[in-house]
C-alpha cells in the first residue's frame, strides 16, 4: 500500500521546497499520496490540498492577530484528518508560529504519529525557548543551513543537514550577455533589481524610501532599475509610488532568477530572496524593517543582530544590511553608491558569496530529505 503523508506548507517558499519534495517522493515511491496545506506549486506536484495559507502571510504579531479564527479552524481541521486519513508521517515545513503549536496537539491527540520538520524555523535566532517544543514532539529535523545542524545536536534533537534546495534550483535561463539584452540594458549601463519582498506590508516598509534613493542614483549614474514583484502582489500597488517619486522603474515577473544572474547590484528585503541573489553572485543591500510595535514586541526575544540569510550562514557581516530606523532614503542611497562607484566591493562580495556556495555544498536536497522521510516510514 503506498505510503501517505500530510504535509504543512505555509509560505511561497515552502510550497516551492515542498512541491519539489514531492516530487522526489513520487520517483522513490510510486503512488505515494500527499495532503495538507499548500498552495499553486504542492498542487501542481500532486498533493491535495485542504488549506491555502498563502494569502493568509503576515510578516508580525499585530497583523496575525486579525487572522487567528482562520488558523484555529485549519488546525482542528488538520487534527480530524489524521483520524481519516491515517497518515503515515506529518511534514512540517517552516512556519513555526502554526506548526510549533500543531506538533504538539497531533502528538497529544496520535501519540504514535511520526512527526519529521523540514526547514528549520530560525530558532538559533530568536526565540530559543521554542527548541525544547521541537525536541518533545518532533521526531526528526531535516535542516538546510550546515550550522543548524551542529545548534540541534547540541540541544539533543535529531537532526540531518540535508543541503540546501535553493543550490540546484538558482540557475539563468541564458548567459549573462544575453540577458542584459533581453532586458535592454547598454554597455555602460549600471543594472539594479529591486526584491523588496513578497507581502503588500514589505512594500510598505521599502518601496517609498527606495524609490526616492533610486530619483537621486538616477540623476547621478546611468542607472537601470528592475523591480522582481512577486506573483502574490498587483502591480497597481508599485504604480501609487511611481506616480509619487521620478525613479524610473521596469516591473518584472515570473524572470527573478535571470534578473538577479543579469544585475549589477540588489537592493533586496530580507529573506529567502538575499540567498538566492547570494547563489547568483549578485551583489547587495539588505533592508530589514518591522512595524515599530512589531519591532519592540519581538526584540527581547532576538539573540542576533542581522537578518540577511547569507551573513547568517557566513557567521559574519559580508553583506551591508539598513535595519530599522536605518531604511531611509539616504542611507539607501549612500550604500548603493558605494556599491555602483566601487568595483572592489562588489568583487570582493562575489568572492564571499562563492565560498557561501562550498559550504552550502551540491547535494540535492529534496532528494536527501525524501530518502530521509521515506527511511522514517519504513522503520
């Protein structure tokens, strides 16, 4: 009988890792069966989907609060499968602030249920205290970053560094050349993309004081500025800026990997998207910026002070991050021109970026994390 497993993916990037986990589940098991929580891609990939939470993101306490009714009725929801489904494994994918209070109810309710978390949540960041919730409930993580795997070993949780999914997957369609003429950039053109994130409230954090940065770059450098807005997001949103400040602005979607492989320099939000733009040796400025109540409510709990995954992974600033207070127009604008005027920089960047790569590693990690679930069925 083919195995089945249900899967709790919350996020773009989840999905995306997820469907590609799938995926290698169905070429090692033929017939395995997948439901859960996901969105567009786990569906593609052939799982069922019960819950969508991909319109539900939200990026702090205060805007969680107002969608708390929808969580509470997808996790009662989730329990009673288990009941009807009978699930040979429960797959948690990031989202700590859901799956970190789902573990331990299926572990309460199903005391036998096989519980293994792919990508960890940032616990050796912030909030540390949650360790102990996954050392209870979770029977395995499977972790993406090399340093997690020594932080759970040490903490005495079961834990397999698995590599990192992004590594095969950052790729250009085309050369470099070819690409900067595809998207129309000259010679003696300075090309810039701009990844601000995949909410409406990052946008509003870092569209405003980014556009006003790129009027001044623009009126001091040949300066091409690409805009990456992500497929959750409607363009009409960017256009209320541009009719607000002169930078003059190039949307595009669905090309992030060619964009950030055919750029000059990023300006990008922290997240999944900094790695990424590391991989495809882009150099960059990290912004990092909450809603001050946001800010002081999740403070106390923070233990590092970055937030690009590629410093994190480096253990040492090797990017420029603006966090807070710090994402104005002018800061923005003095670090990216330090970045356009100074070729140094950005070739010693490249260079930090390149040895982030060897300790990523090649390995593919969708393929080790399914050998990984699969070994966990089958004991």
């Amino acid at each position: 009988m083919a195995s089945k497993i249900l899967i709790v993916a919350g996020e773009a990037s989840a999905d995306l890792h997820a469907s590609n986990l799938l995926k290698k589940l169905g070429e090692l098991e033929p017939g395995i069966q997948c439901y859960g929580v996901g969105s567009e891609q786990l569906e593609k990939a052939g799982a069922r989907i019960l819950f969508d939470f991909s319109k539900q993101s939200v990026v702090g306490v205060l805007e969680a609060a107002p969608k708390l009714k929808f969580f509470l009725k997808a996790r009662a929801q989730l329990l009673q499968s288990i009941a009807s489904e009978k699930p040979d494994l429960v797959l948690l994918l990031d989202l700590p602030d859901f799956n970190l209070r789902l573990a331990p109810k299926i572990k309460q309710q199903y005391p036998g249920q096989k519980i293994v978390y792919y990508i960890s949540p940032q616990v050796w960041a912030w909030r540390k205290g949650r360790v102990k919730t996954i050392k209870k409930y979770v029977d395995l993580m499977l972790v993406i970053l090399p340093f997690e795997e020594q932080f759970y070993e040490e903490a005495g949780v079961p834990v397999k560094f698995v590599g990192h999914p992004l590594v095969p997957v950052v790729k250009p369609s085309k050369t470099r050349e070819e690409l900067r003429r595809d998207f129309k950039v000259a010679g003696n053109e300075t090309m810039l993309a701009f990844l601000p994130g995949s909410r409406k409230e990052e946008l509003g954090h870092y569209v405003a004081p980014a556009f006003q940065a790129f009027a001044r770059l623009q009126a001091e450098f040949p300066l091409k500025i690409f805009f990456a807005l992500a497929p959750t997001l409607h363009e009409k949103l960017v256009n209320e800026y541009r009719e607000r400040y002169p930078a003059q602005i190039e949307i595009v979607r669905g090309r992030t990997y060619d964009l950030l492989f055919a750029s000059d320099l990023g300006l990008l939000g922290s997240g999944t998207a900094t790695l990424e733009a590391a991989l495809a040796e882009l150099p960059m400025l990290i912004l990092g910026k909450l809603k001050k109540l946001n800010y002081y409510l999740v403070k106390p709990f923070t233990y590092v002070n970055r937030v690009g995954l590629p410093n994190f992974i480096a253990g040492r600033d090797i990017v420029p991050e603006l966090l807070m207070s710090e994402v104005n127009p002018e800061r923005i604008y003095q670090e990216l021109a330090k970045l356009i005027r100074s070729e140094d920089l950005r070739r010693q960047m490249k260079a930090e970026f390149r040895q982030l790569r060897e300790r990523l590693g090649e390995r593919d990690a969708s393929l080790e994390a399914a050998k990984s679930i699969l070994e966990i069925i089958h004991s």
